[in-house]
C-alpha cells in the first residue's frame, strides 16, 4: 500500500514538474545555445488556402555568424525576404534584418529593418536595454528614431524567435514564458510555448523526428504550429492559425 502510494507521488510530482512553466529572463544563458552554429538557411513562405491553392509569397534568407564586435565576440543574425515578383517588370518587395546579441544568453543589443516595396524605403532601427526599448538617433532616415518603450524587465527579440526557441531545452512537457518584443509594435510582453507532442515530418534531406511547439501569441484561437528537429532543434516548418480561409506556412528548403 505504502509502495502505491509512493508510486503514485512521485508521478504526482513528475506530471507537475512537466507542467511547470519556465520564465526565461534575458541575462541568464541558454541551456542549448551550442546548437546555433555559423551558417544560413532557406526557407519558402507561402498561403495554404481552403481550396488546396498554394500562393508562394517569398524566400526567407536566415543567417547566424559569430563576429568581434566592441572587443568581444557577438552573434550576428542578418534575415533577408525576397518578395514574388508582381510581373516580369515589377520587382518583388525587399526586406533585411541586422541584429546583434550576446553570445550565451542571446540578449539582445540593436536591430534594423530595412523595407524596399513599390520603389519606397522604410528604416527603422533600435537598441535594447535593461530599461527598454530606445530608438537609433544616429540611424539615417531612421522612422524610429524617437521611439521610446519602457519595460518592467529586459526583454527579448520577436523578429529572431526562430534561433531563440532552437537554443532551448525542447522536451516533451516543456513550456517556456518569453518576454519579446518586436520592433515598433506594442510594448513587450510575455508569450507561452509549450512543447505540445511529436511528430515526423519531411525534411530536405528525408523524414525527421522533430519536436511540435505550439503558441497562441496570447490571443486564442490564433494557435501557430512549430516542427524542431529533435537532433538539432532546426525549425523545419512552422504553420499559422487559419486566417481568411488562409494559413501561412514557412518550410525550409536548405
């Protein structure tokens, strides 16, 4: 009987530490971030529609380099979208991104945005602090120039949540509580993902066992849909919620 009722504990306490959420807080260094490693990949973004349509709407560019920088080395992350052409003579919309981060702890330090789309240009850069979220003074033609976010605590880069989710620990139960913020949107805010199962999916190379990751970016019904490789934690795949009769969906191709 005793024996039972220890048996029954100890899963008691399993389940709960499995159900336990864990706050990440910028500063403290992740438990994977060895799994990011120099080198870019490709990935295809397009709608899925309710009629079986697949509408290609551009190639996504990520890369991750390790650089000196201000006498110590940093993460340099730099995305690029190339845009489907509208006609032969109407080049598709551009957009880059440069970010830095500390190595180890992926906090972040500065990120532009460059936007090229009907033959105008949008900049917007900013920098992070423990305070929050400043404006790029010195950024030429920069549209954020007087931004000014103030947060409670240091919080993360939305636009390299990608890389970020890769560096942790992915297991089955896991949840995680982020602080992101995405660069001239609303002010920062704590997200869930959890680690909802597994399945194998098709990669480039052939079927991959990969963890699924599930957030609904705090607004229900708006669920998104992860696949990690489970090796190298590599997104290979992410899926949004449905949206007017449309779901986006993101697939690496190399």
């Amino acid at each position: 009987m005793r024996r039972a009722l220890l048996s029954a504990l100890l899963a008691c306490l399993s389940m709960c530490a499995q159900a336990a959420v864990t706050n990440i807080d910028v500063g403290t260094p992740l438990p994977r971030f060895n799994l990011l490693k120099p080198g870019t990949h490709h990935y295809l973004r397009y709608f899925r529609t309710t009629d079986g349509a697949n509408i290609p709407l551009d190639i996504w560019a990520r890369e991750v380099r390790f650089e000196q920088r201000e006498g110590r080395q940093q993460m340099h992350i730099v995305q690029r979208w190339d845009g489907a052409m509208a006609s032969p003579t109407s080049p598709g919309s551009v957009k880059r991104l440069d970010s830095w981060f500390e190595t180890a702890t992926f906090r972040p330090l500065s990120h532009v945005r460059i936007t090229e789309r009907d033959g105008k240009k949008l900049v917007e850069g900013v920098v992070f602090s423990k305070e929050g979220v400043s404006g790029m003074p010195e950024l030429a033609d920069n549209a954020l120039k007087t931004l000014a976010i103030a947060s409670g605590e240091p919080t993360f880069n939305f636009e390299t949540d990608i890389e970020f989710l890769q560096a942790l620990p992915l297991a089955a139960g896991y949840e995680a509580s982020i602080n992101f913020y995405h660069a001239g949107g609303p002010a920062p805010k704590r997200y869930q993902f959890k680690v909802s199962g597994s399945e194998t999916i098709a990669g480039p190379a052939g079927q991959v066992d990969c963890w699924v990751v599930t957030t609904d970016y705090g607004t229900p019904g708006a669920e998104a849909k992860f696949w990690f490789a489970k090796g190298t934690q590599l997104m290979l795949r992410q899926e949004s919620a449905p949206r007017d009769g449309k779901v986006l969906v993101k697939t690496l191709i190399d």
